[in-house]
C-alpha cells in the first residue's frame, strides 16, 4: 500500500487472516466490519478521517493476540466494546481524538504499559485506572474538557515514567485544605518515584504539592502554574528529550517560591519564565541571584515581576 494512499475499503477477509500488523493512518471509511477474525495481528493502527467511527462489540474478539491498539476519530461512546476485554496481551493502548464516557473497561487490560487518550474528549477518569499498576506511560494531553480524577488514583500508578498533561484544566485538590473533596492532589506525585517525565498546566499555585523530592529525578520536564497560559488551545509543550521548562505566572503568595520541590526545578531549568509577580519583589531578586550560577539556564524571562 502507497504511503499517504486514502483508504476507503476494509482489506479482504483472505487478506486479513495473514496479516502481523494492520496500519491505516488517513483512512475514510464508512464502516468497520462486526468483527475482524486476525488471529496473528500484533499492532493494529487505524485513524479515521471522517466522521467518528462506530466500533461494533465483537470488533476486536477475532485478534486476541494483538498488544499495540492505536486508534483515532473513534465513537467509543457510552463506553468501548465488550470484546476489548479480551485483548488480555494488550501493552499500548492509544485513543486519540476519540468520544469517551466509560472507559472503565481498560481494568481488563493487565498488561497494559501504556495509555494514551490524547486530544480525546472526556470528562473524568474511572477510578479503575488506577488498577493498572503496569502502567508506565500516561498521556492526557489536550483533553482540555477532563477536570475530574479520582482521590489516589495517580498515587496508585507506582511504576509511571511519563505524566501528560498539558492543557489539562483539572480541579485539583488539596490534602492540607478542610475543604477536601474526591478529586486527585497534585500531592500524590510524591508517590511516583520512577516519574521521569512531567509535563502539565496548574491553574492555582495554591494547589502546589509542598517538598516534594520527586522532582529531583525529573530527566524533562513541562510546568506551567498560573492562568496567564489557559489562552493555548492546543498544548504545544510536549516535555522533549531536552527539555526542562518551568513557568509561574499570577501567583497569589509567594510560598511556592521558598518551597523545596519548586527549587529543586528552579536549579535544573533550562527555559524560566517568570510573570507578574509584583507580591514577590523581595523574594525573587535573592532567587535572581541563586540562578546566576545555574549554568544549564538557557532562557529566562521575566514580565511585571521584578
């Protein structure tokens, strides 16, 4: 099949029975059969162009050997179809750009590593993620409509090196306020300590985790705290090989800046930006001065701050 070639037409059932690996990345088909019979089939990757496919429930009962599933521009609503479960050897599961309700059905998938449900439009994640104690990779970038995740679910996901989150608006909680509710706490990042990759956006400052040394093993990462960057529709941050990049903006105290987690990104940045600040005058020229000898420090900005 030619690179970039449209794809309208599902392959032959002969056709199918051989085939290792399935890949369709521009396709525009109207349709998808009931049921693909691909005893053999490793990866199957299939992007819909056009409207949001349906998935029938028996979809995937025919490839139970399968451990790649990346799918994109799927109706996967009220929830995925039954005969997931069965994909028992599944490692990567993406789903990009799909509609999501109840996807709760991944429990099944034990042998998952990793998880993508990028640009895909949910609103809460299922506590049962949380089960998935193999993960380790976790992307919700541009699911911007997501602001609920369980209390303990992250904490509970001990074997995670990625954390994706940008342009995720998600109402965090915090473990030190009276007024606790069952949302996630940026807190439970403290638990992660194989996390070598983190990229997210917090709105508050004031839901900042309090000395957390896990963000001393951060290899890349992507932090945005304030609201001064909520403008970005499409989080274009994507935590690089190189890439260490922490910004604050609008900060209403000045706690998070003595606070020993923060330092610790303070001192491994390579991009810093810091922006109206006017609270913290006093505190940031003696931060100003530390970064003078942060020799990796490739880029600072500052913005009504000092």
């Amino acid at each position: 099949m030619k690179k970039y070639s449209e794809v309208k037409q599902w392959p032959t059932i002969d056709q199918l029975q051989k085939f290792h690996q399935i890949i369709l990345p521009w396709s525009y088909i109207n349709e998808l059969p009931e049921k693909l019979e691909c005893p053999e089939l490793r990866l199957l990757l299939l992007h819909n162009i056009g409207d949001n496919l349906k998935v029938s429930d028996e979809f995937f009962s025919g490839m139970r050997a399968l451990t790649v599933l990346d799918l994109y521009g799927m109706m996967l609503t009220p929830s995925p179809a039954p005969s997931l479960s069965f994909l028992t050897n599944l490692q990567t599961l993406i789903l990009a750009g799909c509609e999501l309700e109840d996807i709760s059905i991944v429990l099944e998938l034990k042998s998952l590593e990793i998880l993508s449900l990028e640009r895909s439009v949910i609103i809460q994640l299922p506590e049962e993620i949380g089960q998935l104690t193999n993960l380790r990779m976790l992307n919700l970038t541009n699911c911007s409509r997501l602001r609920f995740i369980p209390a303990n679910l992250i904490s509970s996901l001990t074997c995670l090196e990625e954390l994706y989150m940008g342009n995720c608006f998600i109402q965090w909680d915090v473990k030190r306020s009276k007024d606790q509710s069952n949302n996630a706490s940026l807190e439970e990042l403290g638990n992660l300590s194989h996390l070598t990759t983190l990229d997210i956006m917090i709105q508050d400052s004031s839901v900042w985790p309090r000395d957390l040394h896990v963000f001393a093993k951060l290899e890349r990462y992507n932090i945005f705290i304030g609201d001064m960057w909520k403008w970005s529709l499409e989080w274009a941050g994507g935590a690089s090989e190189s890439s260490r990049t922490l910004k604050l903006a609008e900060s209403k105290s000045t706690s998070i800046l003595s606070d020993y987690g923060f330092n610790l990104l303070l001192k491994s940045a390579e991009d810093l930006c810091l922006a109206q600040l006017q609270r913290a005058r006093g505190v940031l020229y003696e931060l100003l001065l530390s970064l003078s000898c942060t020799p990796q420090l490739r880029d600072f900005s500052s913005s009504k701050s000092v």
